[in-house]
C-alpha cells in the first residue's frame, strides 16, 4: 500500500493537524503580522487543566491563565472520557512533528529502537510521564504559575526560547524528544508527556472518581489530606492501570474489527504509531489505553476489516469523520464556553472568622452584613502577582474582608463591611496619584509653565495617567506633564507650554478617545482599549515655574550604607557623577537598586543617589572616600556583569543593567 492513498483515505487527521502546525509556525513567526501578541499557551489543555487544579486548591489561577484554557481542559477531560485522546491524535503539535521524524527516519532507511508493548522496558519507562505530571502539577499549584513552561518543548519554541523557559530545562527536553522520536516510536508520547499520561488515566475514568470521591468523602469527615495526597495517589493509580489493565472498556467509540474479514496481514500493527498488536484484538473493538482513534490502521485495512464506530458491524465510511469532527466541535466548545465567563485570578477572604488552635470558630463579622462593589479599569491588575499585590492593599483598609480579581477584564468584586467603610473611601484608600511626563522640557526653555485642571472618569488605575498623556503626546501640542490627584471627579492637573489654549471640546476629543496606539519596544505599535469619560475644564489656571516644575516631575533615588556613613565622617568626601536627560526615564530608576546592591560590596562606597544636578539634567551619583578612587568606580559600574546579592545565601552574577559611554566627573561632597 503507497503513502499517498493512505494519506488520502485519513485526510482529517492529516487535514488538521498539518493545519494547526502551519498556523502555529504562521502567527509565530510573524509571517501574518498581529497587533497583539500571540500566547502560545492561548488554547492549550495541559495549561488549563494546570490552571484548573491550582484553582481548586488554591482558589486563584496561576499568572496569564484564563477561563478559555481552563474550558479547554475540561473539553479535552470530556473527549477523553467519552471518546478518546482526540487532542493527542487530531491537534498537537508535538505529536505532529514527531510523526514526522518517524517518517523521515523511515524515508533515509536507519533502523528505529523497538520497544514492545508490554515488555519490562516498555514498563519502566511509561513511568516517567507520571512522575512529570507530579513534578509539574506540584510545582505550578505552589507557585502558581505554569511551571510546565520550564520545560516544554513546544512552548520554548513558540515563543523562540524568550518565554518564561529554564533554558537547560528547554534545550534538554528538546533534544530528548527529536532524538528519542526518531529511533523510537511515539517517543514522547508513550514515556515522557504529561498530557499523555493523564490522558491515560482518564480513559479509566470510573477508577479515578472513585480516588476523588473517596478524598471528598474523607475531607467531608474532617481528615486534613493534603492535596499533594491525592496528586499523588492519580499519579499511581493511573500508572497502575496503564500497565496492569491497559484496555479500558467505558469509552463510546472504538476502532472496531470484523473478523471475519481480517486476513492478518498485520500492515494495520505496522501502520499504527503505537503498534498496539490489533491482529489479537478478538472481542470486536480495540482496547488499548494507546489508541488515540487517529485511523492510521483503518485507512491501511484492504479488506475493510477495521473502521470507527460504537458497536460491531460498523461499516459505514462517515464514522471514520466523527473523531475529526468530535475534535473540532470540543474545541470549539472550549473556546465559546470560555468567552461566556470568566474565573477569579484570586478569590480571597479574611478578617471575617477566626479560628483558635483547638479548633474553636469565632465569628468577628456577620457575613450577611457585608456588600460588593466592583471597580473597573484596573489595568495594573493583569495577573496572579499583580493581584496578589492589590489584595496586600486592600487588607490595609479597616472594613474590607476578600476581593475577587478578574486579570482579563481588568476589574475587582470587594468585599467590605458598609458599617465601617463605603466605596468611596475604599477608592481613595487604593488609589496612588500618579504623575507622567508627556513630553520633555528643557532647562531654560521657558520660565513658566500654565497649569490647567480637568476633571475625568474611569481613570482610577496608576496606568490610566500614562495611557492619557501618549494620547496627549500624539497631538503634537506642547504639553509637557500630567499630575493626578483623588477626587470623585478625578482631578488631572495638565501642566502646557503658555501658547498653548486648548478648550473644552479639545479636551473631550482626547479624553474619550475609545483606542490608544501605543508604540512598543523594538518598533511597531499595539493598540489600547481606552475610553474614559470627560467632565470638565476647570475655569481657573495657574501657572509654575519652570524649575519647581522640573523638580516636581523627577523622582530620584538614594541609598546610602549607614555604617559607611559614621566610618567616613570627618574624612574627605567626594561625589562621582555621570549625567544624562534620559535618566529620568521609569526603566533607570527602577534599575537603581541594583546597581547600589553591586557596588554596596566595595570598602569606600557610601551612597548612590540618582538626583538632579547642577544644571536640571538628572544625573546617576556615586558618595565615596577612601579607599574607593573614581577610576575604580567608573572599572566597577563598566563590568559586564554585576554581583547581586538577593538574600544572604542567594549571590547571582548578573548582566549589567547599566552601559556607560564616558567617564563622569568628580568633585568634592558638601555636607
């Protein structure tokens, strides 16, 4: 039988899968250019099914995770479960590619490493995905973030080796799966993918909710069993059944056989990329915990001995679609089901109970009592971190009790105790005014600055400021800064060179731009939905300095080494000085700290400080005495890489954050 018709005859599988490759290699590499970034982790099961977990646990997702992976997971629980492992067949790309390597193997004639079905080696090794499973579902939940991404093949590729990869991790685990899929047989997925193993597992699925039940049940009666327990023991259970009763039989469709029409000729054992021995399979369907319905060994039969169904006597050609269609209808699905909502990153509550070390509950809130208010536009919001970040805040403000963020709308539910605090308060309790420098001012250009205040909506989150004033920028107008300040009307003063008259309806126009462009890093721009809401142009106008101005807009840095201090006092001081106008850029001062942590390590070194000079033009400045000289400060700040030290047992070399092109200056400290 020749390539090309059994090729013909399986054209479903090879149609999307060969499809979902290309478009893969498509929107990742940019040949179709997109405005936003493509997440290679977008539709991905294994993610969701990571993600599910952690929430069930946890009650928060990890970072970048949404409600369209999760529903993607639980789509490929069902196919598995009533069907089969379609995704492994049908859609990926791991899959697909060491399909490939086997058949290039096979094109340059070099003899493949056969591993039976069954045999000890074959046991032994089928072991591994399930210890990786446990690795990676421990790992993520902990943490709660994808740990998988350390070491997954196709997500180091995807993203070109910059995603959020342990570069040994990535490189090893791709070597090990192109040089293990070409010598033998669906290498990765028989031994190595987690994804397969839990696959596995679920084709027993009556076996695993017993495990579960049996937990709920114990957890319901008050046995504390850590989670890991039950990981754990769906690990081993699901090792167990692959290799001691490896033919599930609760599935809806199989590949069944007619005996009466096998020749055994076994070209359907050799077809099949598992090589599960279906010439022995006599009880009229195929049940081995391997086949994925991928319809290799249907399209190879000459006689029409084998074909897809869900009893015996299936001989009807349309069956050998429905796995095809069943992968895209799941799918489908899974994306729809997951636009419709949307789960919480995090969903904590406190302060409401408290519980003694005997066990002992004392109510200190009547939960009944307590409202939600819901805030949106908190762009800074965007995942498991950030979240974190604004519970830490909120747990702060007396009367509030738990929040529920949702990262992809950019919004929070919080909880709070009317008796003692309002939504009012609690937007001016987490609100951080905010400054951005619209466009740069010169010392010396003018002497004054007009100050005109507006009044806004919808701009409650600390990026609001930023994505305003690039729609200012934009305009070419000469404004220079933007300073808010908590109001219900918000409060934006907008500090403009005094030529400048815009009016009312001007303001509005730039207010209520519904998009931003925002230009991005290495060229390009992404576009930002905006859309605030315009109240009022204030009627007074004020004006500044153009000094008092400068100053107020720049946010300097200082870190001095208090006994360094009292070492140097009395001593002869000096300031070693190297100025830029782009150091007043978010990226330098936010890059302050370590460059004061690598040079904190050298005798002489009292204090680094990134201030205004002389002159307005910030400038990075080192304090220092003997023995520390300028020459051996400017050698220290032009390494190519700096000594950071995180924790006290966590010293890391590290690329300088810094390049300096000339030397600075050095004159003497004033006390």
């Amino acid at each position: 039988m020749s390539r090309r018709p059994t090729i013909v005859k399986n054209w479903p599988k090879y149609l999307l899968q060969w499809g979902v490759l290309a478009a893969l290699i498509v929107f990742m590499t940019g040949i179709v250019p997109s405005k936003e970034a493509v997440d290679p982790e977008t539709y991905c099961p294994m993610g969701g099914l990571q993600a599910l977990a952690t929430y069930l646990s946890r009650g928060s997702l990890p970072c970048s995770m949404s409600s369209v992976q999760v529903m993607m997971g639980i789509a490929l629980v069902a196919a598995i479960v009533l069907f089969s492992k379609l995704f492994c067949a049908y859609i990926c790309p791991v899959g697909t590619v060491q399909d490939l390597l086997g058949k290039a193997r096979n094109a340059m004639h070099i003899k493949g490493i056969k591993v039976r079905n069954g045999s000890a080696v074959d046991k032994v090794l089928r072991i591994v995905k399930y210890v990786l499973v446990f690795w990676i579902f421990y790992m993520t939940v902990n943490a709660s973030e994808l740990f998988c991404k350390n070491l997954d093949p196709y997500y180091a590729i995807a993203t070109g080796f910059k995603g959020e990869i342990t570069l040994w991790m990535s490189i090893t685990s791709i070597c090990i799966v192109v040089l293990g899929s070409f010598f033998i047989d669906m290498f990765w997925c028989r031994y190595l993918c987690p994804l397969g193993a839990i696959s596995n597992s679920l084709k027993f699925w009556l076996w695993i909710g017993v495990l579960f039940g049996a937990y709920y049940v114990a957890d319901v009666l008050g046995a504390d069993i850590p989670w890991a327990v039950l990981l754990g023991g769906f690990c081993i259970l699901g090792y167990l059944l692959e290799i001691l009763h490896s033919k599930p039989k609760m599935q809806l469709l199989y590949v069944m056989k007619d005996e009466s029409a096998c020749n055994n000729c076994g070209a359907c054992i050799r077809k099949c990329p598992y090589h599960i021995d279906i010439k022995s399979c006599n009880n009229g369907r195929v049940e081995s915990v391997d086949c994925s319905l991928c319809g290799e060994c249907v399209s190879v039969c000459s006689t029409g001995a084998l074909n897809i169904g869900v009893r015996r006597g299936s001989r009807s050609r349309l069956w050998r679609l429905v796995p095809a269609i069943l992968t895209v209808v799941l799918i489908a699905f899974g994306m729809w089901a997951g636009g419709k909502f949307e789960l919480p990153t995090i969903d904590m509550k406190w302060g409401i109970e408290n519980v003694a070390e005997d066990g002992t509950v004392t109510q200190l809130v009547n939960p009944s009592t307590l409202k939600t208010m819901q805030i949106d536009g908190l762009r800074s919001v965007k995942c498991y971190g950030s979240s974190m970040a604004f519970k830490a805040k909120l747990e702060k403000i007396p009367g509030v009790h738990g929040v529920k963020t949702f990262v992809n709308r950019h919004s929070a539910d919080i909880l709070y105790n009317p008796a003692v605090t309002d939504p009012d308060k609690i937007q001016e309790a987490i609100y951080v005014p905010s400054r951005f420098k619209v466009n740069p001012l010169q010392p010396g250009s003018i002497d004054s600055l007009k100050i005109v205040t507006i009044r806004t909506e919808g701009m409650y989150d600390k990026m609001d400021i930023n994505y305003l004033g690039l729609q200012m920028r934009n305009t070419g107008k000469k404004i220079y800064g933007l300073e808010s300040e908590f109001a219900c009307p918000l409060i934006v003063r907008v500090y403009m060179d005094p030529s400048e008259n815009p009016d009312e309806d001007w303001f509005e126009e730039i207010v209520e731009m519904e998009k931003l462009m925002m230009p991005v890093h290495g060229g390009g721009t992404r576009e930002v939905e905006v859309g605030y809401e315009f109240v009022e142009l204030e009627d007074e106008v004020g004006s500044i300095g153009a000094e008092e101005y400068i100053r107020k807009m720049f946010n300097p840095f200082k870190a001095e080494f208090k006994s360094r201090v009292e070492e140097a006092e009395g001593k002869t001081q000096y300031i070693y000085e190297i100025s830029d106008s782009n150091y007043d850029k978010p990226i330098i001062l936010r890059n302050m700290p370590f460059l004061s942590n690598h040079l904190s390590k050298h005798d002489g070194v009292i204090g680094i400080y990134l201030n205004l000079n002389k002159d307005l033009v910030p400038a990075m400045q080192v304090r220092f005495a003997e023995p520390m000289t300028a020459e051996r400060l400017w050698e220290l700040m032009t390494m190519e890489t700096w000594t950071i030290t995180y924790k006290k047992d966590d010293v890391r070399e590290e690329g300088a954050k810094f390049k300096f092109k000339e030397p600075g200056i050095t004159y003497e400290y004033e006390y």
